[in-house]
C-alpha cells in the first residue's frame, strides 16, 4: 500500500491517460489522505515503541528502508476487508473503473466542440410561424424528414410551428456528473445537451393531442438540418435516434468525423445527443400531466367513444413530463453525489453489471424497456442513500430505512442488489424523497395506470412507465443470481469475473425457454387506436399488450417472461419514424412446482358472475371446456394434451404459442423454438419406438424400475433356498437413475424375432447383493470368488423354476483379466418382458484382504531380515500386489462409491426435473464427439452436471418424501436445454488444472466409513479432478481418463459448440450440427459395417434404410437375445488395449459406426531400435549405400492398418487414410 500512495504522489502531474486516471481516482477515495498524514505523521513507533528513524537505520547499503506501514495505510488496509468483500476485490474494483470511464486526457477535444456547437446553436436564425404540413414539405426539400408523432397533424389543423434560438443550452444527464460508463458492444458514451425551447413557442394547450411533440419535431428537425448544412461548420454525422422506438422522444445524435481538428473529438469515442426541452416556466401546466388525465381526446372510432370518451393517456403524459426534468434530476443527482463519496463509484459498478445483462444500450438483444434506462440506475441509489416518501396508504406500513451516505461503493452496490432482488415491483409503490416532502400526484393514479412506479425526485415522472413487468421481473432474477455468487460459502472461488466482466446475456443459458416469434404478420384481435396513441406507435402497444396476455395466460407458472429485442439505432434524417424490429425473443423461466401442470382453472359452473365466465372462454377460445373432476367440482377449465414426459416440459412454450395465435393471428410458421429438436436426441428413431407403442409393452424408466422392483421381490423371497439372508439389493445402473441417454426398453422375443440386426441391442442393468455380514465367508479372496458363483447358480436356478420364460446364465469373466482375485463375475438375468439384469455380490470380506496384501507388500522389511533372506526366496509377489490394487480400486469403486452416487444422482433427478435431462444431453453430445465411457466415463459427467444444481450443498434435499415448496437457487436451470447450455458454457472456460468440488451429499457431507482415504491407484491417467464430499482426492471417476489430449479436445469442442449457440440470436440456430462429429483432425477413419452392429439403431444421426429389415430376416427367429453385446464397442477396446502406446482411438458408444485415430506423433519420428519396443516398427531406409548404419526404426503405419482390417475381419468395412 506504501508503494502505491508513493507512486500515485509521484506522479500526480502526469499528464498520459492512465495515470490521471489513477491519480483521480485516488484524490477521490483518499481525499483524506494528506491531512492525516500530517495529522499523524510518526504515529507508528514499531512494535516496541521506535520511531521510524530507528526502525530505518539498520537496512542493508544500497536498498531502499524497509519502512512499516503507517497509521493510515493500515487502516486503508482494515477497510478494503471491511468494506468491501476482500482486499483482493477492492483491488479488482480499482483495476477495474478507470478502464469503464472516458479517458481525460481525450475530453478537451469535446469541450471544444461544444462551444462551437453552443455558437451555432445560439447562431440559429429564427423561422417565422407555418403550418405543420407546409413545414415539414420545406424541411423534407433539405433532405430532414419532421418526426412528426401520431395523431399526425393535417391540413384542416388549425395550430402552427416556428423556430427560434434556445433560450438555454446545457449538458446533462451522466456526463457532467462524470458517472459516464462505457457501453458494450463498443457504443459510444453519450453526451446529452438539453436544449430549451422558448416559452413563445408554446400555448397552454399544448398538451393536448400531441401538438407539444409536433412543435418539438419541428424544433429538432430544423437543427438537424442546420447541422446537416457544411455552413455549421461542425463536421460531424447528424441522425435521428428515439428512446425506446418513441416517435416523441426522438433526439439527435451527432457522430464526429476524423480530420485531426481541434475539436476532432473521435478518439474519445463519444457522441453528442440534442434533446429539446421545456422550461419551468412553460405554459404547458403540470397539473395537466397526471398519470390519470386524458390528453388525446380524439374519438377515433365509435367502439372508443362508446366505451369512455376520455381513456386515461399515462404513458404520453410521462413521455412530455420527461421534457421537463433533465435540469432537475441533474441537480438532484450532483446533490447526493457531493453528499456521498462512493456514489460515483457504486454507480458505475451498477451499471458496468446491469450493461453486461443487456440493461443497457448494445448491438445485441437488450431487455426491453431497459436499453435507455440510464436515469434509473442513479434514481435507484438515491432511493438507498436518501430514503423515499411516505405517501398515501404507504404512510403507516413498515418502509425500508435509507442506508446513509457512509457506505463504501460495494456496500452500495450490494444494497442495490439487494433491494432488486427482493422488492415486488406489480404491488409496492416507489416514491422518491422530494425537497417539498410531497408528491404531486396520488398515488392511486400511478397504480391504477402503472404496473411498475418508482417516481422521480422531482415528483413528476415514473421512470418505469412503459417498462414491461417481465423485464423487472429478469432484473430481479439477475440480482438473485449475482447475491448468490457474492455470498457462495467457497473463498477460493472468485466471483468478481462473473459479477463484472462476463457477457451474461447470452439466451440459451438464461431462459429455460427461448422462442422466436415473427410479429410481422400480426393483427391484434382487440386493437385499440388510443393504446397505439398512449404509447406512441402501434409497435409499442401491441408489445405492452402481448406482455400483458403473455402474464395473464402463464400465470404463475413461470417466474420470468422477458421480452427482448434489438434495440433502438440511430437513422438517416430521412426516415421520420424508427423501424421496428419484426423479431422479438420470449425468454422463460421456470417456476418448477407449476410449469408443467396440464390443467388450468376457471370459474366455476355456478359463477354468479357472467362476465367471468365469458371472460375466461374468450381468452382462451376452444381451448376452454367445462370439466367435471372426481371431487365433484364443475370447473371451466384449460387441458394441455401431451403424449410424453418430454411434451410436458413444453407446456410453458404451448401456452404461449396459443395465446399469441389467438391474440395476434400468427401462424405456426411464426413461431420457431428448439425443444422438439432437442428431444428427438434422447428418443429412439420412430421406425423402432412404434412398434413398442403398438406392441403396449411397459418402456422407459418407469419400466425398467417395475422390473427391478419385481426382480427384489422374488430374489428376497429365495431367503429360505439360500444359505444367507439376503440384507440388500442396490442398482447401479443409470437406467435406475434417469440418467442414461436413452431411455431404457426391454427386448422380448416377440418384438427381436422382426427388428433388423440394426436393432438387437439389449442394455443390462446392474445390481448389487448384499448378504447378511457372515463368518462362513472363506478368508481366501479365490475362494470368495468361486463362493460367489455358487450364490449365483442357486438364485439362478431358483429363477428359473420360478419363472416361465427367464432365461438366467452365470458371467465368469469378460476373457481379458485373468486375475482370480477380481470381482468380475456376475448372474445375467433376462426376463420373460425382455429386461435384462448383471447382478453382482459385495463382501466386505474382500477389502480387508485386499488391504492386507497391498499394506503387506507397502511395509518395509527390517535390514536383518533383509540379510537373512536368500536371493529368489523374496515373499513379496509383484503380480500379486498389482493384481490387488486393481482387484481394490474395482471394489472401491462398484461397492462403496457407486451404490453412493446413484443414491444421489437418483435423488437430484427427483428434486430437480431439468437435472435427468441435462444429464442425458450432455452424455450425449460426449458421445456424439466420441469421448464417452472410452476417455470420460458417465459418473464424471453426473457430477459435472450436478454442480449446476447443488451449489454449495445446502439446497439438497434430505428428505425425498417433503412436499413442501422450496425456494430454488436462481442459477437452477429449469429445462434441460438450458441446462446443457449451462454445462457447455462451463468446460469451454473450465480450468480444470484447479479441479471442480461438488457438493453433492450435502455442504457438511463428510465420509464416516474411511471411504475418502488415498489409497494407490493401479491408473492414474486423468488429469481431470472432481472432488466430492466421500471423495477429496477428485480420482474416484477421471482416474482413468481423460488425458491432457482429452481433455483439451474437450474444451477445444465445447468452444466451437457454444459459438454455434450464439446463432440462436440470430435465428439461424439448429440443434443437429451441435451433434454431427467433424473427423477431418483424424489422421485415419474405420469405417464398420453397421448391418453388423446390432446398436446402430442408437446412432445419433441415424441411416432409415439400415432400419428396414435384412434380406435373410427368417435367420433371425433362432437367435437369443445377448445382453450388452455390441461388437463394435468390443472391437474397441480390443483396439485401445492392443494399440495403447500406438495412436489414440475414438468411438461414439451409442452406436456409432466409425472410429477416429489419430497416431501417436513422437512415433513418426526415427529412434533407436529395442526389443518390446510396445510398437510396430520399419527399419529407416539408408539415404546411401556409404551412410553409416545407426539401427533407427520408424512406425510401420501400414503393417497397423493391414492388422486392424484383419483384427476386424467382416466388420471393418473400409480404412479411409487422410494426407
């Protein structure tokens, strides 16, 4: 800290950009400095009592005095820790503002260009009165078209336009405040000059039927064509731009040109904006302007003057109110800056959060409502600083307390977190602290005519009229997110890149839904030609209506529906209003206790109400029926009809695909979401799952647990046949825990005997016994193994005679281990439906002899011992000890840590709806890319998908059984779509050198049985490490893989499948190419035979031809049903095992039909020839006859091939070599 109050004192007078940056920034955070140094020069006198003389004569010739910190610097150093989250993040925040601000040694240019624009203004000359028409016809012959704003004016108005000189001209807004906050998207800093009006040009009734706003047009329209004149002299772009795509609040924006001139402001990156205004002393009366008052009386049809001949005009009186604050708020704002230190700074880290959540200007989707909010942002923290009035029905509640003005940047910043993420914007009323201490307006009218007030200090405008409830609604889902990761438990995780610097408003991982839906066509079916007035296109009301019908129909289902869309950009002075765009974006989030229901409730039967009734029937339309439910309730109702669990999670996307096709007369083609697409990679191909269909036979999870839980039933019932009660039974399987990628089917003999060789694929499903704790065990690990197959053949033939039709065989090995201390037998169990089971048996016996040869072989044997032993008379076994660490790691493995990990995946699946399907797509998308199970086994990806919803651990359930509502964290994808956003966002960016914690059993989970001890590992080849509660080392499922290689495809795949996500903004998104595999890297492509593969019916881009029949399908009626034999798979690993050392091989498990391999590279190269070299070699060929031979070898590539085709026999269908 030294270092730095010297630097900064140093080099206070400099004048290069980044130190008057730092210098300013420190005179405003230490401002106190100088006087308490003075105050309390030599206030620290050591440790024992020393002055710094003292203290400072012993230090080593030629170094500088080690000098300890002072009185001041250790409190600077107190309050970083207690003023802000961390030293280390006040830091970041330092680091972070001046690289967010307008640099100042580039503003001169500016202030330049503004005298000179304020001359030319002033210079103006002034137009004598005409009539509007006649106005804009002699305004558009100069190329500047009048923005006049509907009611347009016409030939028989009987009011006239003119033009003179401003009676004022001032910069407001941020930039005089120096809150200014770079953009994103590289928009420029906005430089507002409020130019006002003289109150000659305006008559008291003005305010009616937008005359104001033609006379304003008119006004900013003559500007722009003095501007637009080489006369002005000022050299700049002059556009049109309107907040909030308002014909009224259009503004002028003044963009300069690059000629090296004095007043060449471009290398600020700014733009100046001209904004008419009134000035208090207008004739225009406030009192007219109240959110309640009707100020468009024209009656445009005869439906509107039936129904009320002075409809209330909210949101044009707001939008002439804003014509009248610019001064004020300016005012109000430097009053509380002045009176807070860390205003300015608190501002800026509010905004620099809010514009990297698309609240803000951009080039990219901004949320609507917010993309010129800018004024809000600041009225937000004066509300915290200064406090707010009690008005009304609000003066007797409870209200919230202001903080003060003492509070550092961060605290001020969290407390704006803080009040986002817990205020109801539809319910509570916002009224800010005014000089006066009243407001001049009701409060009743705000609410009567607002969804959303928050009113201004000056007690006229609602800065959130207009604002959709949707957009708030995401605001305060944002700020729950960013308190969450402020507040994660873990202190090594950093939050402040996710706070600050990351873009957060990318759709596929903030919206549980995203649809796309084209308004071109739209024709609402209750138009309102007064609505279109209020708010000041007809663009703008059918969005405020489709926000509204989109709320009323979701109900509560949802916890957010934003609207996003582009925002507003600048436009030629020819094109008078804003184009709007015709594509907008729906964002949902998930409530996940309501989203999915299939009935809605109406009214009921008997409702005395008609109006209700009739109310309901046509919101809804032919989807409204009158329904009797079992307790006798006659209700009108809504049913959605769905055929599959995965249509249920479309419901939300349903709902609002009908009421805007009721609503607004779109067609389905108007309409583009990506669920269906999604879901047909977790579906089999519709040629297989018809006939299941047909057939009526149980599928899916569901099914497979029935035959599990049929399955304990009769093997618990053997217990008199076996010589051991029976404690347990336990699935491990992923069928058992709604985890695997598709979803599990039996094969029964009726349907194998007419599904094609294609589709003969039977998945087995393992399961654990558990015997009653024994001493009749044998105490030799063989002699445990062959008692185990005698269990298995007693159950299996106690099997059989029970059931008709099930077959059961005993599994000894898999014929490539030969250890007969490793568990690998298992009873294959096929049931009369066609499921099919692998049980094994767990004998805590096994571990403590394992153990004992392993710490046996690990003990140091004693020097006299060591003597007296005789060469080859040593009783440690090498074999026998390798054979045991992996005999150990296998049983770790399959007994203590699956039957765990299932228990928890299975219970996530429960509490969570979206965590089974994330799961499935991301398992998938491995697979597709060839990486799953051969380099990254499924539980390592579970539990890469399961930190996204268990955060630090506390929100897991422990109770499956509780039915009460929790309160989800708002980082808790909803949608499994999103979910598998979330996750590829994730390994694109993942560090996995730091590895990855998941508190998946709890956030004080701590083993209780020694299950997490280190213990040698017979692999050790990942370098991935996810550490859970029972496991700390992080190796229990990567220990195997992935490599360094693998792992860096990974990352090098989920980059380019997340910038194929970005396409979804631009509507040119499709799920499948996500999912096709590029093989150009590989430097050779097997291709199999998929008539052989009896899994190819999995393969996620499916051949139909492959799935017809074969030619010679009467050969099939004999063949019995194999479980888990996929020759591919078995061809594989052949490969992986035989080939290990030669190149690296890569498959898509679910019935890929290719492999990729890519040769070892330091093998290309030429070295020394040596036995077991693990490699086939070719001598390197003499340049010469005279070369001197040196016995180098190089890989024989082509005596590999030929040896892989031979391996393959009729499955290898072609090698393609890529140069």
């Amino acid at each position: 800290s030294r270092k730095v109050r010297d630097d900064a004192a140093t080099h206070h007078s400099d004048e290069n950009d980044e130190n008057d940056a730092l210098s300013e920034e420190s005179e405003h955070e230490h401002g106190f400095v100088d006087v308490e140094q003075e105050e309390g020069e030599g206030e620290w006198g050591g440790l024992h009592g020393k002055d710094d003389v003292n203290a400072t004569s012993s230090h080593a010739p030629g170094t500088k005095p080690k000098k300890p910190p002072t009185g001041e610097e250790l409190r600077v150093i107190k309050d970083a820790t207690n003023l802000y989250r961390s030293s280390s993040f006040k830091l970041q925040i330092d680091a972070l503002l001046p690289n967010v601000r307008p640099k100042d040694s580039r503003i001169p240019p500016l202030e330049r260009f503004l005298l000179s624009l304020h001359a030319v203004l002033m210079g103006l000359p002034s137009i004598e009165l005409r009539h509007p028409l006649e106005a804009s016809r002699l305004l558009l012959k100069k190329g500047v078209a009048v923005p006049y704003s509907a009611p347009l004016p016409t030939e028989e108005t009987n009011w006239k336009v003119a033009f003179e000189k401003p009676s004022d001209i001032a910069v407001v807004g941020s930039w005089p405040l120096k809150t200014s906050v770079k953009a994103k998207d590289a928009m420029r800093f906005g430089v507002d000059v409020a130019v006002e009006m003289p109150d000659d040009l305006f008559q008291e009734k003005d305010y009616l039927n937008g005359r104001f706003f033609h006379k304003r047009a008119f006004y900013i329209a003559t500007i722009a064509a003095a501007f637009k004149s080489s006369k002005a002299g000022l050299n700049v772009d002059v556009q049109y731009e309107s907040q909030s795509d308002d014909p009224r609040l259009t503004k002028l924006v003044l963009i300069p040109k690059k000629d090296n001139s004095p007043n060449d402001f471009t290398k600020l990156h700014a733009q100046v904006c001209i904004i008419p205004v009134l000035s208090s002393r207008s004739p225009i009366s406030i009192n007219k302007l109240s959110p309640s008052h009707s100020n468009i009386r024209i009656n445009t049809t005869q439906s509107d003057a039936i129904k009320s001949p002075h409809l209330a005009t909210p949101i044009y009186n707001t939008a002439l109110l804003l014509a009248l604050t610019p001064k004020a708020r300016l005012l109000a704002t430097h009053a509380i800056k002045e009176n807070s230190p860390a205003f300015t700074e608190a501002l800026t880290l509010l905004r620099v959060w809010a514009n990297q959540r698309g609240y803000g200007p951009g080039s990219r989707l901004c949320v609507r409502g917010f993309a010129d909010r800018g004024t809000w942002w600041s009225a937000l923290l004066g509300l915290l600083i200064v406090g707010e009035e009690r008005v009304g029905a609000s003066k007797s509640s409870s209200k919230r307390k202001p903080l003060g003005c003492g509070l550092s940047s961060y605290q001020l910043f969290r407390g704006a977190l803080d009040f986002l993420s817990k205020h109801d914007f539809e319910r509570d009323l916002i009224f800010l602290k005014t000089q006066e201490g009243t407001h001049k307006f009701p409060p009743e009218e705000y609410r009567q005519h607002h969804e959303a007030v928050f009113v201004d200090s000056s007690s006229t405008v609602n800065l959130l009229a207009g604002v959709p409830l949707g957009s708030l609604q995401l605001l305060r889902h944002d700020a729950l997110k960013t308190l969450e990761a402020l507040d994660h438990s873990s202190i090594s995780i950093d939050p402040f890149t996710n706070v600050f610097l990351t873009d957060h408003r990318d759709l596929p991982t903030r919206f549980d839904t995203v649809i796309s839906v084209d308004l071109s066509s739209a024709k609402p079916r209750n138009s309102s030609v007064h609505s279109s007035l209020d708010f000041g296109s007809s663009a703008n009301a059918l969005m405020a209506s489709l926000s509204s019908l989109l709320h009323r129909g979701l109900g509560d289902r949802t916890k957010v529906i934003a609207i996003l869309s582009e925002p507003s950009l600048p436009r030629a002075l020819s094109q008078a209003h804003p184009s709007n765009a015709s594509t907008i974006y729906i964002g949902l989030i998930h409530n996940p206790f309501t989203a999915f229901r299939l009935v809605d409730h109406g009214p009921t039967a008997d409702e005395e109400d008609a109006s209700k009734i009739h109310c309901f029937r046509d919101f809804w339309g032919d989807k409204a029926e009158l329904r009797r439910f079992k307790d006798g309730r006659i209700i009108e109702s809504v049913v959605w009809d769905v055929k599959t669990a995965d249509e249920r999670a479309h419901v939300p996307g349903i709902i609002v695909r009908h009421v805007l096709q009721r609503h607004f007369g779109l067609g389905s083609d108007a309409f583009q979401t990506w669920q269906t697409s999604f879901d047909s990679l977790l579906r089999l191909p519709e040629m297989i799952s018809s006939k299941y269909i047909s057939a009526g036979i149980p599928t899916g999870f569901k099914g497979a647990l029935t035959a599990f839980d049929v399955l304990v039933k009769q093997i618990k019932g053997f217990d008199n046949a076996l010589p051991l009660s029976i404690l347990n039974i336990s699935p491990i399987s992923e069928h058992l825990r709604y985890t695997s990628v598709l979803s599990p089917v039996p094969l029964p003999t009726s349907l194998s005997s007419i599904f094609p060789t294609t589709a003969q694929y039977l998945s087995p499903i393992h399961v654990i016994l558990e015997f009653e704790k024994s001493s009749r065990w044998p105490d030799d690990l063989k002699a445990i193994q062959k008692t185990k197959l005698a269990f298995f053949e007693r159950i299996a033939s106690e099997l059989i005679s029970l059931n008709d039709g099930l077959r059961a065989a005993v599994v000894v090995g898999d014929g490539i281990h030969t250890s007969e201390i490793l568990d690998q037998a298992t009873l294959e169990v096929v049931t009369s439906e066609g499921w099919a089971f692998l049980i094994s048996i767990w004998n805590e016996r096994e571990a403590i002899l394992l153990d004992r040869i392993i710490e046996d072989y690990d003990k140091p044997i004693p020097p006299a011992i060591r003597a007296l032993q005789q060469t080859g008379q040593n009783d440690k076994d090498p074999k026998q000890y390798r054979e045991a660490l992996e005999a150990k790691e296998v049983y770790t493995r399959r007994f203590i840590h699956l039957p765990r990990h299932h228990r928890a995946v299975a219970s996530l699946c429960h509490q969570y709806s979206a965590f089974g399907g994330t799961v499935r797509l991301v398992k998938r998308w491995l697979a597709a890319h060839w990486l799953l199970n051969g380099h990254i086994s499924e539980e390592a990806v579970e539990l890469i998908c399961a930190s996204f919803f268990v955060g630090d651990g506390m929100n897991i359930r422990q109770d499956l059984d509780e039915e009460t509502n929790r309160d989800d964290p708002a980082s808790v994808p909803g949608s499994k779509e999103r979910g598998f956003s979330t996750v590829i966002a994730f390994l694109k960016d993942w560090k996995w050198e730091e590895g990855l914690f998941v508190p998946l059993y709890g956030s004080n989970k701590l083993p209780e049985d020694g299950s997490s001890k280190v213990t040698p590992r017979a692999t050790s080849g990942g370098v991935w490490s996810i550490a859970t509660g029972f496991d700390n080392e992080g190796r229990m499922w990567t220990s195997s893989g992935p490599d360094l290689v693998i792992a860096h495809r990974v990352k090098a795949l989920a980059q380019a499948t997340w910038q194929h996500l970005q396409g979804m903004e631009q509507g040119k998104f499709d799920v499948q190419p996500m999912f096709i595999h590029p093989t150009s890297d590989y430097d050779f492509i097997v291709r199999l035979d998929a008539v052989q593969l009896p899994r190819y019916y999995h393969n996620v881009a499916v051949d139909p031809d492959l799935l017809a029949r074969g030619k010679y399908a009467n050969l099939q009626d004999n063949q019995s049903v194999r479980p888990g034999f996929d020759p591919a798979r078995l061809f594989y690993h052949d490969l992986q095992r035989i080939y290990g050392h030669t190149f690296k091989i890569f498959h898509d498990v679910f019935g890929g039909d290719r492999f990729g391999v890519v040769w070892d590279p330091s093998l290309k190269e030429s070295r020394p020839f040596r036995v077991l070299g693990e490699f086939s070699s070719l001598p390197v060929r003499k340049e010469n006859e005279k070369a001197k031979h040196k016995g180098l070898v190089v890989l024989n590539e082509n005596a590999v091939l030929s040896e892989i085709e031979r391996l393959g026999s009729s499955l290898v269908k072609e090698i393609a070599v890529h140069d």
